[in-house]
C-alpha cells in the first residue's frame, strides 16, 4: 500500500490540474529529484510517490461519463556519476536509485498500471549524469509514442500522429 504524501496537498493539486485540462492519457516520468543529496530516499519512496500519482490522477473528480484516462509510468534511467554543477545535490544518487525500475514495476504491478522502462532506450545525461541530453529526449520520446499510440488504440480511440522526424523541435547541431 503506498504511503501517504507528506502535508496531503499533493492529490489535491493533481484533481485541481486534472479539473483545468483532461487528457486522453497520462505519462508520468518523475522520480530522481527524490534522490538529491537532501533526501534519504531510496528506491522504494520514489516507487510509493509514483503509487500516490496514479492514485489521485484515478481518483480525480472528472466530468460525469468521461472514462478515467489510462495513465503509463516512465522509469527515468539510473543516475550515473553526478557531474557538474549539479554533482553536489545529487552526491550518492547514483547508489539511492539503485533498483529504481524493478521498484516501480512492482508498485506498477500492483496498480495495474502499464510502466515504461527509459533505460530500455536510453541512460541518462552524458553531460550530468543525472537528466537527457537533447538527443536522448528524441530517443525516449520516439520509443513512447509508440507505446502511447499503441495504449491508446487499445483503447479504441483514433490516433493521428505525426512521423517523429516531423516534429517541431529538432536538436541543434553540436558545431
């Protein structure tokens, strides 16, 4: 059973945000900021953070009818050595976040919620160690707008989406 959010104003938050726009699904990729230096978190908080999300994303008061949105769980990849400016607040993260997706797949599990592993795709941050890099967020987001098409017309809905290399954004060029 996941634990309660400390203050209780985080489910709160998520109906209030749930109330202003309904999607037809929900990613949630969230999870390293818990390992930060100033936190004694381990895997398993972060994994009972990601229960409480699904908990109040499925509880949240939506509009009469409306089917409740199926929400798919990112497991960020592991932290490798924090670097940079940015190493001192994440110092030990690499061990904490150790099991991370193992974690989530059992939390996951029991929710019956469908959970997306990142590392299959990409590891994080070559330049900090702790994020993506512009070339990894294509990597990632390619991979899940499969997963999402694929959720989604299991679902029955239509989905239009375009080719990735289409898309708006594309990475600078390292010169």
């Amino acid at each position: 059973m996941p634990i309660r959010c400390l203050g209780g104003s985080f489910p709160t938050h998520v109906a209030a945000l749930l109330l202003q726009s309904v999607g037809r699904a929900y990613l949630n990729m969230l999870g390293t900021n818990d390992f930060q230096s100033v936190h004694p978190h381990t895997s398993w908080h972060a994994s009972q953070g990601i229960a409480t999300l699904v908990a109040a994303i499925r509880q949240a008061p939506i509009e009469p009818g409306m089917p409740v949105p199926p929400v798919l769980v990112v497991v960020p990849p592991e932290i490798r050595s924090p670097k940079g400016s940015i190493a001192a607040k994440f110092a030990g993260a690499e061990k904490k976040c150790a099991g991370l997706a193992r974690a989530f797949r059992e939390v996951c599990s029991l929710l019956e919620c469908p959970v997306f592993d990142a590392g299959s795709v990409t590891t994080s941050s070559r330049v900090d160690g702790i994020h993506l890099d512009a070339d990894q967020h294509i990597l990632l987001g390619k991979a899940l707008a499969e997963v999402v098409v694929g959720m989604l017309q299991h679902l029955g809905s239509r989905v239009s989406t375009p080719p990735c290399d289409r898309l708006p954004y594309q990475p600078r060029s390292a010169a």
